[in-house]
C-alpha cells in the first residue's frame, strides 16, 4: 500500500506527540516537516528513542531504523545512491516513527 507523505508525516507526528494530530497539510509545511528538515527528523528519532544505522548492498547504501526496546516496531529501511544519505535517511526515521503509530491506533 502506497502511501503519501502527508500521511507518514501524520502518523509519525501522532506518535511523537502521544496522540495529538495535524490538522492540514499547512501545520506539517510550516511547523513541522520531518522528511525535508534535519532538525525536526534528528529531534523525532531522539523524541522515540529510535536507533540509525548503515549497511553497504548491491542497490547501494541502506540506511536502517529501529526501536532500541524489546517489542518495538521492526526496522524500517530506505537504500539510497551517491553522496547525500540525509533524504533517506529522515524518510526512514519518519517511517519508523509512523510504524510506531500504527501500533498504538
């Protein structure tokens, strides 16, 4: 299932505010936007105790992020190419963070 920054955003948010939502696409754009900005991913993965790592594959380089507890979410990864890791590297945080969501809902 596909499914769209907004929402990932969305979910992530829930999970990092215990619960509280977005309410339009204009507070993630001009509040809080985890995929574009580095600060607001660094202080997600540090609000949810979340673990980054790198891994070296055929495709390229992955970037891996799970939960540092017993029962967290499993690893959520992106693979990325070239120089910049950054994009890969806040997508996969808020997708941790959104999977951490989906399982308080």
């Amino acid at each position: 299932m596909v499914v769209s920054d907004f929402e990932l955003t969305r979910r992530a948010f829930k999970s990092a505010f215990h619960g509280a939502e977005l309410m339009d696409d204009k507070d993630m754009l001009h509040k809080w936007s985890p995929l574009t900005d580095d600060g607001d991913a660094f202080r997600l993965m540090a609000a949810l105790n979340l673990n980054l790592g790198f891994d070296g594959t055929e495709q390229g380089v992955e970037v891996a992020v799970m939960a540092v507890w017993d029962g967290g979410p499993d690893a959520v990864s992106e693979v990325f190419e070239g120089n910049d890791a950054a994009p890969a590297m806040r997508r996969a945080i808020v997708r941790a963070a959104a999977a951490m969501g989906e399982a308080h809902d």
